[in-house]
C-alpha cells in the first residue's frame, strides 16, 4: 500500500470500547445549565436523551453552550435552550410560524430549516441567503409552513452542526394523517468528537485516511489467495497501490474519533422508548450527523417504511434502510415482545449508535455484533464495468459496458478498456470547447419528457490536482443498496423501492439538462463539483418558473448525500419514470442519478454535499433562481 506520513497528533488515552459505546451518563451537564436550572434540575443531573417539545406558532431559541461528557473527558457543546438535540419543534400545516433566535456565541450562528420550503431570505445560509446572526444578536424567523412530515434543523455557520446544533422538526398535516399509529418517537442520530472539529479536518488535509483504521493488510492479502489464487491477490493489491486509493475508503471519520448518539445518548446510555404489547409505533428517524451513514435496523422487527424525507411513500417493509445526514425515514413498526434493540450501525463498520424499544424501563434487548468490513469493489469504482467484472458480485441490475479515466498512470490486465494516463489540461472525448453546463449552469437543450441523456460530458476543470478519478461511464441503476449491505440476507430498502404517493408535483417534462460532477481528491482531501471547490465556482443558474432535469454523476469512491435548498428534487428511474420527491438524494460511488427540478423559489440557495467536512473543504454550490 502506499507510504504512510506519520503526523505527530498526539492520541486520547482512552479504551476503544469506550469510544464505541460511550459513557452510561453521558449528555448535557443540565445542572450547569440556566436552562436546567429553570426546571429546578441538580447539579449532578444529565440529560436523558428525550428533547423538550414546544409547540405553536410562536417559538424562542438560544444558542449558546453548554457543557457535555459523552466519553469521560468534559467538553463544551453548541446548545439551543441548552439542550443536545435542540428542542423539537412541532409545527401545524397552514400556520406561520414565528421563531426568534437569540445568539449567545461569541461567534456568528444561523439556523436552516433543513427540507422546509419558504423565502429564500428564511433559509439561514449566512452568505447566500442572509448575513448570519451576530454574538449578542437576535434573528426573526418568520414564514408559512406549507407541508407536513418529518424534517429538522440545524446550524449552517461553521462546525457548529458537529458540536450540537441541530433538532427535530414534526409537522401535522392540516387534514387527518394517512399515517395511523398508536405513538410516536422521534429517533434522531448524529455523530460526537471530543476534537475540535477544525483541527479534524487539518488532520485529513495532512493525510485523508487519516481516521481509517480498516486499512488492508496481510491477512487480508492471503484471505485473498484462498479465494482467488496468488497471482490474481498480487495484481488485486497491485492495482489499489498503483491508484493510491484504499478499498476500504468508506468514511472519512471513524469510531476512534466518534461517538455515535442517538437522542443525544450514548450507546451504553440506551436511549429507551417505551410501548405496550401490539402497539402500531411510528418512529421519525432523522439523520442528524456530520460525518456519518447509517444502517438501521430492530432484529426481530419488520420496518414498514411510509415516509421519506417529510413525504409519504406507498409502503414498503424491510429489514433494514441506509440514510445518510440530511435524510430522514419514518416507519411504523408492531412489536409484541418486552424489548427489541433499535441498531445504527455506521458505514464503516467500526461503531453503532443504540436504543431500546421495551414495555419496561430498564429494559435490554441483545445488540447485534457489527457486521464484517467490506472493500469497495470493481463496481463501485467503475461503474457498469465493474460490476460486470469477473468475481465481483454487486447485486444489483442493467449495468452497461464502461471505462474510467484516472491520473496515476496505471495500467492493469484486468481492467482491459480503461482509460488511463495522465490527464492534466487534457480534453475528454472530442468536447473541446464545449460549455459545459456544470461549469456555468447552463442549460443542454431541450429534453422533453424522456429520460436524462446517458453521454458523459466531463468538464474542462476536472482535468486538474483537485480531482483524482473520473468516471466515463456510470452505473444508474437504483436498486443497489450500497457497500456492506449487498446480499446479505436481509431485506434492505433502496431508492428503487421508494414511490411518493400522488405521483410528481409537476406533470411537464424538462426543457433542458444540466450535469455536475460530484469530484474530489483523497490525496489533498478536497472536495467539488466539476473540480472547482466553493469559493472558485459561479453559481448555477436557474430560469424562474422552468422545468430542469438535473443530472449528478458521482466521480469518487464514497457515497454524498447531496441536498438542494428551498426546491424538491423529483427522482428519476434510470428508464425516465417518476420515483420520488426528495430534499436529499444519496449518490453512490460510480453513480449516476437524475432528478427533475421546478424551479418556483426565487433567490439565492445553497446546494451541496451533507457531509459536513465535504462541504467544508469544497463540495458546495450557489443556485440562483431568477
């Protein structure tokens, strides 16, 4: 594998079981809040992972800071009210909504109402939408809420969505909710470092896998020749080094700087939601995290998924779903035994967030062990031709011949048809001079109602150090459930299996086309669309009132949830036909998904990846609706 740079970082004295599961008490310290105080809780009290509801039209937040201990060693949060998640909100469909929110930093804050759609001056993305909230200063929120379902909110001002702000937002259909159950919990999960969340990422900028600790090794080179034969293990090892990439590239953080909490609760606290025997149980899961992909599931119980991202689905049972930050999935769930153990395990494989469901506080059920680690494999780095490689078993359908473009040079016998060498400044497949509309947001040409072109049309731009692979012809299918979830022997939800009730919103087809490419490059840990990180870009233009077919077509090896402000994104299946209205699309490695957008919200809007530090480092655009 490729030579290591030894950083001098010096390393937490503390057990890896500790990190994983975190302590049996670890929370808000409420006895040091003012908050806490108000309720007349004592000093040695921490919170018990069920936020405060507030209800109305009229709502006051603080933001400020409180301090935790998730891992035995007390740090400082970013709070709202003073409470880790932030206080639910529970909004009426039909009302507007006041909210005030009061800045006690001594830094710029913001909140953005994650999936709600209103004026773009409500958004709260400091520099697109508004300046940000001052320290000292109060913000008036104030709009028409106009849907119903599951979403949240959380900060968009720095790393402050890292250390603490964000919360659960419920909002009651105006008529009677389709969805009948007999209680509800919200189940929200995110992810904790004790770090400062800066100095992680100057640790990636230093060395991208610097948190992987599932980096291939010996034993796995020789698990290899049992299965596959010496000379075919070599060149298996031989073509990850020549690439400088890892198979095992899932994450960019793991559980040896993560905690992972559910309701603000450590695993070994064991969040506890209680029900009687035959109950009808709807549980709001939202993905609240930074940095973190989980796999959800409750051994022992179907989950009937009928809501995603706020909109309600035609129902589908599974086993298991995988949601990204940004996403959320409601489900409805019968359980009959005293305790069934609600399991998230992380992407990566290396720790889980957990809760109980019980008849009884106090009440355990087993967790499930992790499952094994998986490498990514030909297909996720290639496409269609890797998944129709020899051995590598994708589990999924309609994948075309392809090829990959990539910068390192290589050249390797199993990968016959691939486009390598040195690209730097080169153009790609006779487009010289072509204008792309991922450079500028301009438009291809008229559509019509078919599905989305299946050319690849690389920009000029991601010809250069900020990108390190290309993909030139993609998978599109959308019935792989991903990494680590492939055949293995449970059923588990993909966008496939995902079919908004009422069909599209708009029955028009696109009137053109417009392709962005999800780029990045490990090496440098920067992160962009096109190769251009934020800061370089021009925005992406929309014509107010038109109808646009989006396209995404990943280029790395890692999974984005990408998220476009103040509009719905209405999923297309590979053949054109509608699937699904969403807020945040998950992109697979080697994917290429498309979505047909109304552009009907004037202003300035943010679009860009939900993990967080890939936002951070580039992965970020501005929208204009005009």
């Amino acid at each position: 594998m490729k030579r290591r740079t030894t950083i001098a970082v010096p390393v937490p004295l503390m057990p890896r079981r500790r990190f994983v599961q975190g302590l049996a008490a670890g929370g808000v310290l409420f006895g040091l809040s003012p908050y806490a105080r108000a309720l007349g809780a004592s000093s040695n009290q921490t919170s018990t992972g069920s936020a405060q509801i507030l209800t109305g039209t009229e709502f006051n937040l603080e933001i400020g800071e409180s301090p935790v201990n998730f891992t035995g060693s007390p740090r400082m949060a970013t709070t709202v009210n003073g409470s880790l998640p932030a206080p639910t909100l529970r909004w009426r469909e039909g009302d507007t909504v006041t909210i005030r929110v009061k800045n006690r930093l001594k830094e710029t804050t913001s909140i953005h109402w994650h999936g709600i759609i209103l004026p773009f001056e409500m958004d709260g993305v400091p520099g697109i939408s508004f300046t940000g909230i001052a320290p000292g200063e109060t913000f008036t929120y104030r709009f028409k809420v106009q849907q119903n379902g599951t979403y949240w909110y959380h900060s968009h001002s720095g790393m402050q969505e890292a250390t603490g702000v964000y919360g659960a937002i419920i909002i009651d259909p105006v008529e009677a909710d389709p969805i009948r159950a007999d209680r509800e919990y919200v189940v929200q999960l995110s992810d904790w470092t004790d770090e400062d969340p800066m100095r992680v990422l100057a640790k990636l900028k230093m060395q991208g896998d610097y948190y992987n600790y599932n980096q291939p090794t010996a034993v796995d080179f020789f698990q290899d020749v049992s299965k596959i034969g010496f000379k075919a293990a070599v060149d298996k090892r031989k073509m990850w080094n020549e690439m400088r990439m890892s198979p095992t590239d899932l994450a960019d953080l793991s559980a040896d700087v993560l905690t992972y909490l559910m309701n603000g609760t450590t695993p070994a606290g064991n969040w506890t939601g209680l029900f009687r025997p035959g109950e009808r149980v709807r549980l709001r899961f939202i993905n609240g995290a930074a940095n973190t992909f989980y796999d959800v599931r409750i051994p022992g119980l179907g989950l009937t998924v009928v809501q995603a991202d706020g909109i309600n689905v035609e129902p589908v049972t599974v086993d298991e779903f995988r949601f990204g930050p940004g996403e959320t999935y409601d489900v409805l769930v019968q359980p009959k035994s005293d305790a069934y153990t609600v399991y998230a395990q992380a992407m990566d494989r290396t720790g889980y967030a957990r809760g109980t469901l019980a008849t009884h506080a106090g009440l355990e059920a087993p967790v499930p062990a992790l499952d094994p680690v998986q490498w990514l494999d030909m297909a996720d780095m290639m496409g269609a031709m890797g998944g129709g490689m020899a051995g590598m078993n994708h589990g999924s359908t309609g994948h075309a011949s392809m090829g990959m473009s990539h910068g390192s040079g290589m050249s390797h016998g199993a990968m016959a048809g691939m486009n390598h060498g040195s690209m730097a400044g080169a153009h790609h497949g006779g487009m010289h001079g072509m204008n792309h509309a991922s450079m500028a947001g301009a438009g291809h040409g008229a559509m019509g109602a078919g599905s989305a072109s299946t050319e690849v049309r690389h920009a000029r731009t991601e010809y250069g150090a900020s990108t390190d692979m290309r993909v030139d012809m993609p998978r599109t299918n959308l019935d792989d459930p991903g990494i680590g979830l492939r055949n293995n022997g449970r059923r588990v939800l993909t966008l496939a299996d995902l079919h908004t009730v009422g069909g599209p919103m708009d029955p028009r087809g696109a009137e053109r086309e417009i392709e962005l490419h999800l780029t990045g490059n490990m090496e440098r840990y920067t992160w962009s669309f096109d190769g251009v990180e934020f800061g370089k870009s021009t925005p992406v233009h929309f014509r107010y009132g038109e109808r646009v077919r989006v396209i995404l077509h990943n280029d790395t090896m890692m999974t984005h949830p990408m998220h476009l402000h103040g509009m719905w994104s209405e999923l297309e299946s590979p053949d054109g036909r509608f699937q699904a209205r969403r807020h945040t699309i998950p992109v697979q490695p080697a994917q290429r998904i498309s979505f047909l957008v109304t552009a009907d919200a004037l202003g300035r809007w943010a679009w860009h990846c939900h993990l967080m530090l890939h936002m951070d480092a580039g992965m970020f655009r501005e929208v204009v609706v005009a």
